[in-house]
C-alpha cells in the first residue's frame, strides 16, 4: 500500500517539476474508446476521459479525487442552499471566443437535450432548482434544500461553448426547458469537430471512430502550457496487442496492461510500469430479500444470508489478503469499507479483518447450517482486474468453511444483465466512486432502492435497513464538510457492523509506458495523457 | 438466366428474412443493452428513461415489429451506442476491411498458385516438400497465433512493421484507402499477410493437386508431343485448367475474409467491421450487429453469383451449356 502511494505521490512530484514545452507528439493505446467526442452525449468512463483533455468542468478533481477550482475560481455557500460560484478570468475556448457564465448555463441547458444518449448526465444537474448569471464572472445556483455534493456533481460534466453550439443571444436556466434557446447541436457536430469546443489544453483534430481520435496543443490555453505538442489515441481492445504496439514503439503509453504481463513490462528495459491506488472497490453483495433465494441449495428454500452471523461467516472466511497477494500479485488493497483511506467519508477507526476460518465455522453452526450449504457466486469475467480468478479464490475459501461454492462466470454483458434482474444470491462487482467519496456508494449501493429519492440505484442485493436510510439521508443535507464526512464515516461503520455487503479489495491501477517517461495516477482510473511527462 | 437471378433473388430475400429473426431473438436473449450503456451511478428513474428513450421497454414481439417496419424501408436502425445509422456506421468501416480481403486474396493468389503448380510439377523435390511442409502448417496454427507471431517478429523484434492501426490514409471518390502511401502499406501489410497465410495454403493445395492431375492429360501430352514449349504448356494448359476450383474457393474465401476477419482486425487492432462487430456485440449494440449480418448474407449471396459468371467465362462448355 505504501509503496504504491509513494510512486503515485512520486510520479505527481515529477509532472509538476516537467521541463518546458516540446513540440513532441504522444501517442496512447486505450483499451476502450469513446463513442463520441459529445462531452454531454454518454456519462461513460472513456468519453469522460477523452473529454478531460478537451472540455474542462467548473470543478476540478485532483489525483486522489479531491475537489479543487477549474473554471470556478472560488465559491461560496451565502446560506445552505445557495451558492455562488466566481469564475476565472481569462480563459478562453478554442474558437478564441472567452468563456462567460453563459457558457456554463448553455451547457446545463443542453444536458437534458441531447437526443438518444445513452446515459445522460441529467443526474447531475437534477439537484438544481435554479441557476442565473449574476454577471459574467459570477454564476448563482439555488438548490431546493442544502445539497453538499453539488461540488462534485459539477465535476462532472464538462463545459461547452454557446456560441459554436450555434446560440448567439443571452441564456437564461429553467428547469422546464430554457426559453431563449430555440434548438440544440446535434452530437454529429461534436464528432465531427465543428462545434467541439471547449477550454481544454488540447483542441480536437480527428476523430475517427475504430481508428483514432488526435487532439493539437491548445495555444491560448489559461494554465500551465502542457508537454505534449499533439496527442494521438488509438483504440487497441485486445491485450495482447496493446502490449505488443507498445513493445514494438508503435505507442507511447498502454492503459490496463495485462496483469500477467506486468512482471516482463518492468524487467524490459524499454518499458516501464506505473501504478496508482484507485477508488475502484470490489466486493460480494448479498441477496437481502426474504425467501427463496435463486442460487442457494441445501437450506429448505430459506435464505441464509438475511442472518448477519452467516455474513459475517462469510466475511471470515475470506483472506483478503491472500487474494491481494496471489490472485492481484499486489495489483490490489485489501478492503473493508467501500472507499479507500484517502477518500472522504471514510472510517479511519474500522480495521482490517483477520480471516478465522473457526469462528465462520462457529458463527454458520450458530445461525443453524452447520453442515453448510451450497450456493452459486455470480461474477463478470471480462470486467475487473483478475474478475473470475478472485471468485475462484473466494468460492474455495468458502468452501472450506463449509460453503460449498460454484462460481458462475460470463461476460459482462450477460452478467449485469442477469445480476439486474437478482438471479444471484451472491455476486461480485465493482464501484468507483468520484470526488463524493463514501457518499457515492453508500447511495448507490447500501441505501434502500427508492426510485424517486434517486437513492439505491445499483443496490441489487435489495439491502434495507431504515437506520442506516436515515444516517444517508441526512449527509445528503448537510453541507458542512466535516458534518458531512462525519455522518458519511457513521454509515459506514454501519455497514461494516451489519455485513451489508462485502468488500473485497481496492483496484491498483496499472499504466505501461515507454522507458523514461511517467505518468500522474488517477484515483478514478482515468487516463490523462496531460499528465504523461518524461521522467527528467 | 434472368429466370435464375430471380429465383437466386428471391432464396436470399427468405435467407435475410429468418437470419433477422434468428439475430434479433439470439441478441435478445443474451441480455440487456441497456445495463451495459447506462452509468452506474444513474439512478433508477434514469436507468429507467434511458430503457424508455432506446424503446427497450416494450415486449419482445413490438420491438421485432418495429424493427421490421424498419427494414422494409431499408431502415436498418440506429446505433444505440453511437446514435449513428447503423448502415452508415457500417460502410465507413468497410473500406478498411475490403482493402485487408482484397490484398489477402491477391496474396493468396500471386504466392499460392506457382508454389503449389512448382510443387504438383515437381513432387519429389525438396522444395516441393518444403512448400507442403509450410502449407500443413499455415493450415493447422490457429489465426490469432499467426498474428501475434508475425508482430512479435517484424514489429517487437525487428522493428520493420507497425504492430497495429491503420496508418495514412488517402481520399480516393470520398472514400479513404491506405494502399496508396507507404505508411499505410506498411499497416497493410501483416494484417493482410495474417489473413492470407490460412488462405495460400489452400491455394497451394488446390493448385498442387490440379497440377498433378492435369499434367496427366491427354491434352497436355499431346501439347508437349506438338513441341510446344514447356513455359507455354504450363501457363496455358496447365494454369488455365487449374484456375476453376482456385477460383471457386478463392471467391468463397474472399466473403469469408471480409465479413469474418474479426480475429486479425482484433489483434491488429484494424478498424474493419469485423473489430465493429466484435466490439457492438460486446455491447449488445443489436442494431448494428443485426444490420451487419443482413449485409453480410447479401454480399455471400452476391459472391456467389460473379463466381458462377466467371466460371463461365474460363469454362466454356458451363458458358455454352447455358446459351443452349
């Protein structure tokens, strides 16, 4: 763990010292590739990725997801629910035109009108009763109730500008719909470059989809001149071959090296490897509804794991540990809460488990199953790092303690198909959280589905308990950060107390590089090829 | 003819008809677009509108009906991922793939046919040995493998070739080609060399045992008793007499190549349709994956009939036995 936050803190250390600007071309092989360079178009990891580098957001996000001034400069709270937000001065978009309030207000007005996207980001936008240009430099948000996420939920999405969107004349927010705007851009017109513009230190080039997207130095650019001349991004979905274009030159920095490839990655002296703690989680969730349950047998149609002594049996008997050693080959933090240390919102009192294979065996004989019973753990093969094997790992461990366990392992597409529709009592995911920290999957995961609270919405174990609701509930108004963070750390003791769900461990995220260069980890996973540097 | 082309016609129109149902039902079952597309994060009341806005909300039975309607009006559908016509999405990627088929199938050809006519002529040669030799093993290593060995040799160890992507390409009537310029050569060519190599050996077969088999005709001794020369009685009696299954197989291949070179697209990261396809049913992209099979049941159906015109124009008595 700590060998891992010093190279992440180390390789901060060398972007920030970077010498001056090259005319140099970086090329990055991804293991996924946007579906549009839209920024509003698909909340999906590699758009918002590729978007980082071209549209910036009001709020920043930092490495390890900590909130810091982009485009707002400055901000403040005149009461709960009001905030004012002070914009920086000077910073102009792509077409030379400079970002206003305007902007910012166009932009959270065409979020619910961009047409078939897939997955919107009016999500973070719905908290907002109203927002007004008090000046040009000065934005005013009202939200119904105090809302302390709304730094975060403005992180989120990245600014576009009015006018190359085609709107000349003023803009004013209405949540029903902003009456001076009278049509929207089409994403077409953000992949084809026409109205692509954003605040970024590069401006879009080509986007060619299945072949490449290339960005070009953004001159006028308001902070720090970024390294690279022009960046080039190409799209290699197969391992094997990612590693290979990196092998052969072809590119300067691979995301998501094969695990199994690491160890030649470091030993060749062409390459290296750079790795950084993730927010990722992975764990078990339960299924928490009554009886039956889909994939346990041997109980006489009952559902073990309404009782919190089989959870917590369940919990024993894994060695978090040992899968972080031998499965992840350290790629991996042994978990109990859903966010890491360096999160907000986690417990910094809640220690690590000691496996007691006994004591599951005891707590098991105690709720009534003392020769066990057997159950199927569902679990994605293609989505998480080492996915299959960790439930491998898992469904021996609870075999020995007398859990007799298969894993049923598919490809993520049947998987979450499946898993939304609750056909496991056991299964295995993953959550990344963002600048919210534990806020994110205490909401998502733990708190009780309620369609129109906007609460539980990956909650597929269907985990309620009131108590804990009404712990949520109430950080999701408190705005005082420390207030906030303090409830948030009550939920999660909570829910470690309760067994409601297990986590299993925290994703490392690995990067390889062409030797003598280096590359800022992002907590999010998130590749941002600003911050690739050389080494000296 | 003409009554042969309808009737050709009218069997690919039944064949499109149960490959639809057949592609629709299997894509369906497989599972939900929509818990791929979604953000996690997004709450029920949006996973929920986004199911509502792709019309995944209704029965099994309307969405097929819609999808129907659609294709009479030669409407394929939209992506759901990328909210692009799914046809659309498909042609601009399918000049990548045809430039990939059309170099494998040259290099089949121009390598395959004079190694297997040297090794049907020549059996007992060493050389003969070595070509066959070569040719079980072109046969027999699986595709990806060839693949990965060819960038590990010229583009890891020897650093010749690019080990992926596309390279330069150049607008030819609107449509981009990289055979025009050196660096998209150089993209071209293990890719086209990795689908090639399955394909040379089944020319060298062909072309071997044709050789073998023609040489003892009674028209090639008779052409050899007349003196002619034994250039003149190999490249014209001999490889024209060869050409008629090379070219069946060859055309047949040629549809294989374009709809089927997912796996070398994949590993060298070529962006034909194969890689589409691979990647819109990793995320159940239904449109596009339905759209690109229908295409692909067309173009078969379409292969099959320029082979037969061209076995009539190198077999006479096919072309004669047609006028009569």
């Amino acid at each position: 763990m700590n060998r891992v936050i010093t190279k992440a803190a180390l390789a901060v250390g060398l972007a920030i010292a970077a010498g001056p600007v090259a005319s140099e071309t970086l090329t990055a092989g991804f293991a996924s590739e946007p579906t549009s360079i839209d920024p509003l178009y698909h909340n999906l990891g590699p758009n918002n990725m590729i978007r980082k580098h071209m549209f910036e957001a009001l709020i920043g996000e930092d490495e390890s997801l900590g909130i810091r001034p982009l485009l707002a400069e400055s901000w403040e709270n005149p009461d709960e629910s009001t905030w004012l937000f002070h914009l920086k001065k000077g910073v102009k978009f792509h077409d030379g035109s400079d970002f206003t309030a305007r902007d910012f207000l166009y932009t959270v007005c065409r979020i619910p009108n961009v047409p078939n996207s897939p997955s919107s980001f009016a999500g973070f936008i719905k908290r907002v009763e109203t927002i007004e240009a008090v000046d040009d430099m000065t934005i005013k948000v009202v939200t119904p109730g105090p809302y302390p996420l709304l730094l975060s939920d403005f992180a989120s999405f990245g600014v576009i500008s009015a006018s190359a969107a085609g709107h000349d004349g003023p803009v004013t927010y209405d949540k029903d719909g902003c009456p001076d705007i009278a049509s929207y851009p089409a994403t077409e017109l953000y992949n084809s470059g026409e109205a692509a513009m954003g605040t970024g230190p590069y401006k879009f080039v080509e986007y060619s989809q299945g072949e490449r997207v290339v960005m070009t130095r953004f001159d006028d650019y308001w902070g720090e001149a970024p390294h690279w001349s022009d960046l080039v991004i190409r799209p290699i979905s197969n391992d094997g071959a990612r590693v290979a274009a990196l092998l052969a030159g072809d590119v300067d920095i691979i995301e998501k090296p094969p695990a199994q490839d690491l160890e030649r990655l470091r030993a060749d002296p062409s390459t290296d490897v750079v790795q950084g703690a993730s927010s990722r989680v992975i764990y078990l969730h339960f299924d928490h509804v009554g009886d039956p349950t889909p994939g346990v047998s041997g109980t006489d149609g009952k559902n073990p794991f309404m009782d919190v002594r089989v959870r917590k049996a369940v919990s024993l008997a894994i060695d978090r540990a040992l899968i972080v050693d031998k499965i992840m080959g350290g790629l991996a933090v042994p978990a109990r809460q859903l966010t890491p240390d360096f999160m907000r919102g986690t417990n910094p009192d809640i220690a690590l488990e000691t496996p007691n294979l006994e004591e599951a065996k005891r707590l098991l004989a105690e709720a009534g199953y003392p020769n066990g019973f057997g159950l199927v753990l569902g679990t994605p093969n293609d989505r998480y790092i080492n996915d299959a094997k960790i439930a491998q790992a898992v469904a021996q461990m609870l075999t020995r303690a007398g859990i007799r366990t298969e894993v049923d392992a598919m490809t993520k597409s049947v998987f979450f198909s499946r898993r939304n529709k609750y056909e496991f009592s056991l299964y295995m995911a993953g959550w990344g959280s963002g600048s919210a920290g534990m806020a994110s999957p205490l909401r998502a995961l733990v708190a009780t589905q309620d369609k129109d609270a906007g609460m539980g919405g990956t909650n597929r174990g269907r985990y309620s308990n009131p108590e804990l609701d009404a712990v949520i509930a109430e950080a999701f108004v408190t705005v005082d950060a420390e207030a906030h963070d303090a409830l948030l750390r009550r939920a999660s003791e909570m829910v470690v107390e309760d067994v409601a769900i297990l986590p299993l461990h925290y994703e490392v995220t690995p990067w390889a590089l062409r030797a003598g260069l280096t590359i800022a980890p992002r907590a999010d996973q998130h590749t941002v090829l600003t911050t690739v540097r050389p080494v000296n | 003819m003409l009554a042969y082309l309808i009737r050709r016609f009218g069997q690919s129109i039944l064949v499109m008809c149960i490959m639809a149902t057949i592609v629709f039902f299997g894509l369906y079952m497989v599972g939900n677009p929509i818990d791929l597309l979604i953000n996690p994060e997004d709450d029920l009341a949006a996973q929920e509108a986004a199911i509502r806005r792709l019309g995944l909300d209704k029965p099994a039975y309307i969405q097929f009906f819609h999808f129907l309607g659609g294709l009479v009006q030669g409407d394929l559908g939209t992506s759901f991922v990328h909210n692009t016509p799914a046809l659309e999405l498909i042609l601009s990627r399918l000049p990548a793939t045809l430039e990939l088929a059309f170099l494998a199938v040259i290099l089949a050809v121009i390598l395959g046919v004079p190694l297997g006519m040297y090794a049907g002529l020549y059996p007992k040669s060493p050389v003969s040995r070595t070509i066959m030799a070569g040719s079980v093993i072109g046969f027999s290593t699986p595709n990806f493998w060839q693949g990965l060995m060819l960038i590990m040799l010229f583009a890891v160890f020897w650093r010749v070739l690019p080990a992926g992507g596309r390279g330069e390409t150049v607008d030819v009537l609107g449509i981009p080609v990289s055979f025009l310029t050196w660096d998209g050569l150089s993209h071209l060519f293990l890719p086209a060399l990795n689908v090639a190599i399955y394909k040379i050996s089944l020319v060298i077969r062909l072309s071997r045992a044709g050789t073998a088999e023609v040489g003892l005709q009674d028209y090639v001794k008779y052409a050899r008793a007349r003196g002619l020369s034994e250039r003149r009685v190999i490249n014209v009696h001999i490889l024209k007499n060869i050409m008629i299954p090379v070219v069946t197989v060859v055309g047949l291949e040629l549809g294989n190549v374009i709809a089927f070179a997912v796996v070398t697209e994949t590993v060298f990261a070529w962006p034909g349709i194969g890689k589409l396809l691979i990647d819109s049913i990793g995320l159940l992209d239904r449109p596009v994956v339905v759209a690109y099979l229908m295409l692909t049941v067309f173009m078969f159906v379409m292969i099959n009939l320029f082979v037969d015109i061209i076995y009539s124009l190198l077999d006479p008595r096919i072309r004669l036995k047609r006028g009569g």
